[in-house]
C-alpha cells in the first residue's frame, strides 16, 4: 500500500480542475505542445511538465498507472527518494499593447531556443529573454529591401507574442548595420533613361517610376493592425538597435524609432537622403529632431554628412559607444535589464513615453496615467516586487 502522501498526491493528480482542459500531449514525449495563438505555421510552444527523471521514477512506482498530465492537475511534481513536493506551474501571458487585458497562453519555461522559422535575408535567435535579429546581407553591407522589412517585422511580432521574450535586439552581420534602401536598376537603357523599373510580377503594370515604389514600400504595413514601420515599431516590445557598422538612410531612420541605439566604436552613421537625390522618410524629420534637437537634424539632414560613433554620441543619436567587439553581449545585456522587468508595465510605460513626449498638456497626461498605474498596483508583478523586498532578495518576474 502507498504511503499516505503518496495517495494524496494521487489523488490531487487525478482530478481535473474545473474549466480546465488538458493540454494535448504527443506520442514521442510526456510534454504537451501547443502553437502560439494566431499564427499558422510557428514553432510549438513546450509546456512545463514531468522531467525525464521524473517521469522514470514515477513509472517505476507505479507500472499500471500513467504519467500525470500537466495540464489536468495545473501542479508541476518534484519528485526525490524521500519526499513529494508540489508547487504552482509558471503561468506566462500575453501582453497586450493597449489593454489591460491579459490571456493566457500556456505553461513554458522561458528557455532560450532558435526559431525554427527560416528567413531568406535576416537571422533570428533568443537569448534569454531577448531576441536577436540579425540583418543577414552582408555582401552588400545589409541593404534594406521588401524582402527584408518583411521578415524582420515578421520576427518581430513573433517576439511580440512570445510570453518567453522580454526585449528585442536588431543588429547587422558583417562590417555593416545597414545601408540603407536598395535601389533597383531597371533591366533597359529606355527604362534607365526613364526612371524606370522592371514591373513586380504580381503588378500588373509594365513599369513602376522608382520614387514610387520606395514610397510604397516604406509606407508598407505591418503587424495585426497593418501599421508603417514607425507605428509598428512603437507598439512593439522594447527594441535595442546594436549598430555595428555603417547605418545610412534607412539604416538610420529605422533605428531612430527604436527604444535605443548602442553603437559600436566602429559604426558611421548618416541621414544622407539630399546627397542621393532623395528627401526623408519614415517620420525621420520629426524623430531626430526629437531625439538630437532641431539643429542637429537640420545640419545632419542638410548636409548628408556620415559621422562617426563619438559624434553620433556627442549629439545624442545614440545612448552609448562600446568596443566593437564587445557590441553584441553589451546590447543583449541592456535589453535583459529591461526584460527582466515585467513585460506589462513596461509596455504600458513605453507607450505613455511614446504618446505623450509632444502633449503639453499635463492634465491630460495624469488623466491618462491614472488608471494604468492603478491597474499595476492591483497586478501579480507588484505582489511579487512587494514579497521580494520583504525577504531582500531580487523579484522574479517570469518564474
């Protein structure tokens, strides 16, 4: 006869909570999977379950019964020579931009892995809590193409719905970050001749000026609200651009709508549209006006000049300059001090500052504020932050 803690948990592990439904589990493994909401074709999601140990021992104690599912009695099961312990699963949400809404997705470790997903121009991985995206051109010092918008918006709203990523990094392979837009030669000396291009396949027209289809592509959406790249950007976990090399044109442009920018002692940088015949894009007139002051972007814009990291630091382009080997593990470190955080409030705080650094209104800033400091007040992370300060030790977050 087992003992009687034994029959207890055995008995808490065969009944089915109620609500809930079991997560389905596989045939070559005790863990169930579960794909994330919303997406056709990701990468599973590993629930947490039974460790192998765990599994063998509790098979060995009791041949004629099966493995307990997770998913039925919501305990994760440690199990050693002398003694049962249960706990709580770690219980992870999506986080939702604007809402207060939080639904959950499912029971996982945030354990890093690789994305499963295979891009054609830009490479992914997870660290941690942080994602690294990777432009991945660098024959052509990362040129910026359709292509490549695509798939690193694509990667990014993975990021976005992953309970398991806190922050995202975006850095270039090679000797360069990004060189700005790729510009097209069109296939005919009368189409050169006429600013031509060869028409895309699925256009149905015989040729598209070169202005226009640039100004298609970067007004282009993206994401489940079909935003601009600027817009999409701000609504998006917090993003670190680690600037190893040149960044020029969109290179730039799109680092200016990032959360930060840590450049390599290495990197060039430059708002050189004037120069190549072309005018700003991407709310870029607004941003570096914003973020290096009104001078700064009339002489960076005017002139198209390409500066260096210590200048681009002087004026305040980017937050710091590091060496250039030690780029990638410093940006991956900036990015972990902010995923650790709880990913709500942080989220809540990247819009507020997003939303209101031109209102002059400060009623209406309080107004606003309000409620989403009320509703972090009530929240499981300020429980967490209020019980680690009480036994001095740092809060977890995302156990």
């Amino acid at each position: 006869m087992a003992a009687p803690g034994l029959r207890v948990v055995r008995a808490l592990v065969s009944r089915r909570l109620p609500g809930r439904t079991p997560l389905p589990v596989s045939a070559e493994s005790p863990e169930p999977q579960r794909a994330h909401a919303g997406s056709a074709g990701l990468r599973p999601v590993t629930a947490v379950g039974l460790s192998t140990t765990t599994e063998a021992h509790w098979r060995s104690r009791n041949r004629r019964r099966p493995a307990p599912r997770v998913g039925a009695p919501s305990l994760l099961l440690h199990i050693s020579s002398t003694t049962l312990l249960a706990r709580p699963p770690r219980v992870l949400y999506r986080q939702h931009w604007c809402t207060n809404r939080r639904d959950r997705v499912g029971e996982r470790d945030p354990a890093p892995v690789t994305s499963s997903v295979a891009y054609e121009q830009i490479l992914f991985e997870q660290r941690g809590r942080v994602g690294v995206i990777t432009f991945n051109r660098p024959d052509k010092l990362n040129p910026w193409s359709r292509v490549m918008a695509h798939e690193v918006c694509d990667a990014i709203q993975r990021c976005n719905e992953d309970a398991g990523v806190g922050a995202i990094v975006l850095t270039g392979a090679g000797r360069g970050y990004c060189s700005g837009a790729e510009i097209r030669a069109a296939s005919t000396p009368a189409a050169v001749g006429a600013g031509l291009r060869p028409a895309r396949p699925d256009s149905g027209d015989d040729a598209e000026p070169e202005g226009q289809r640039l100004q298609r592509e970067v007004q282009e959406g993206f994401g489940p609200d079909n935003d601009p790249i600027p817009i999409f950007f701000r609504k998006s976990k917090p993003i670190v651009c680690a600037i190893n090399g040149v960044a020029v044109g969109i290179g730039l442009t799109h680092a200016l709508v990032a959360d930060a920018r840590i450049a390599s002692d290495r990197a060039r940088l430059g708002a050189v549209f004037v120069r190549v015949g072309f005018t700003p894009e991407l709310a870029s007139t607004h941003y570096l006006a914003q973020i290096a002051g009104l001078q700064n972007a009339l002489e960076l814009m005017l002139t198209g000049r390409i500066i260096d990291a210590d200048e681009a630091f002087q004026r305040g382009l980017v937050n710091k300059v590091v060496p250039h080997e030690a780029l990638l593990e410093e940006a991956i470190a900036f990015a972990a001090q902010i995923a650790a955080n709880p990913t709500w409030q942080v989220l809540q705080t990247k819009r507020m500052i997003w939303e209101f650094e031109s209102e002059q209104d400060t009623r209406a800033i309080l107004a606003a504020e309000g409620p989403i400091f009320a509703e972090a007040a009530r929240s499981p992370s300020r429980d967490e932050a209020i019980q680690a300060f009480r036994q001095k030790r740092e809060p977890h977050f995302h156990r």
